[in-house]
C-alpha cells in the first residue's frame, strides 16, 4: 500500500438509495399478507426496521415472490420453460423480456448519449476531459461517485473489474496503469 493518505469522506460513497429487496425479504411479506388481510398490519408485523414502508411496496414484493414461488416471469406472467432454468436459482424475468428489456435499456443509453446527457443520472451534462477533450460517457458527478464505490469494494476505479494492483498504485489496476503508461 502507498503511504497516501486519503480524506476520510473519499472512501464513502454514497449508498444506492433504491431499495433491493432479498428474496426472503419477499417471502416475509408475501406470508404476512396470506395471514393478514390489512395491509396496514402486514407493515406493523414487519417491525420497526421497516418504517416508512408503503402499502404499494407491500402489494408489489407479495405480488412479485408469487410470481416467482409459482415459476412465472415479473413481467409478462408466462411460465419460465423448464430449459430457461437452472437449479438453486430463482428467475425472475423469461428469456424474451431479459432481452427486450436489455434492448430497451440500450436504446435509452444511446438517445442520452447522443444528446450529451449523463445516461447514468439522466440530468447533467457529460464531461469534458479537459486535458484531451474527450467526451466521457458520465457526468462528474457519476464518475466521481461510480469510481469511490469501485474502489471503496477494492476494485479498480476506471474498469471496475479487476483488483487495485497495490504495489503500484492507490486505485487502479495492473491493466488500466499499462494502458495509462502507453498513452504517455
Ligand atoms: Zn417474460
Ligand atoms: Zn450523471
Ligand atoms: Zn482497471
């Protein structure tokens, strides 16, 4: 490790503020809301931890772990094929609408993109090296936020995919440094 000292705010990045929720997170609602029919007391049974929970959010997790206990796709409701499917896993989208979906988010990009717009925040502008005056494909504030998570999990900030080489570097990876040193 290099004796670099970072600020104490670098390395937390800000949480993702859209709930994820486990699937035995869906299991609890959806058995709560078969034992209690008010929505009201499935969200008190819930407990404290759950506060600010909203009755949609309970009608849709119980809607979406029935769909998925029964083998179905979230979001056209067929049943998943028994090829589709593999064991110790739970599907939640049929193989049409991961692609649909993967095509629509891709198209989304692209238009965001091509008007200059961040695609990740959908509001600022992208950024401007200023050094190269290449066009990134994040605004500042994205990248700046995508690259403390990446390193905060131990990863290197520009790619993401391998781990911070630490011998040489305090946030990039053996690859990503390489390819830095060529472009000099
Ligand atoms: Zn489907
Ligand atoms: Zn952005
Ligand atoms: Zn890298």
């Amino acid at each position: 490790m290099l004796g670099k000292i970072r600020p104490s705010w670098y390395l937390k990045a800000p949480e993702k503020t859209r709930k994820t929720w486990t699937v035995s997170e869906q299991q609890k609602i959806f058995t709560l809301s078969k034992e209690f029919r008010k929505t009201d007391d499935v969200i008190y049974e819930m407990g404290s931890s759950y506060a600010g929970l909203r009755r949609t959010q309970v009608h849709n997790q119980a809607r979406l772990f029935k769909l998925a206990s029964e083998g179905r796709c979230r979001q056209c409701g067929h049943l998943i094929p028994q090829d589709q499917r593999e064991s110790n896993k739970v599907h939640f989208f049929c193989n049409e609408c991961k692609s649909k979906n993967k095509f629509i988010r891709f198209k989304r990009r692209k238009k965001f993109l091509r008007h200059h717009i961040c695609p990740l925040c959908e509001t600022n502008p992208l950024f401007v090296d200023p050094k190269t005056k290449k066009e990134l494909k994040t605004c500042v504030n994205c990248l700046s936020v995508s690259y403390r998570r990446r390193v905060a999990a131990g990863n290197c900030g520009i790619c993401g995919k391998n781990p911070i080489d630490h011998s040489r570097s305090v946030a990039l990876c053996t690859n990503c440094l390489d390819k830095q040193r060529d472009e000099k």
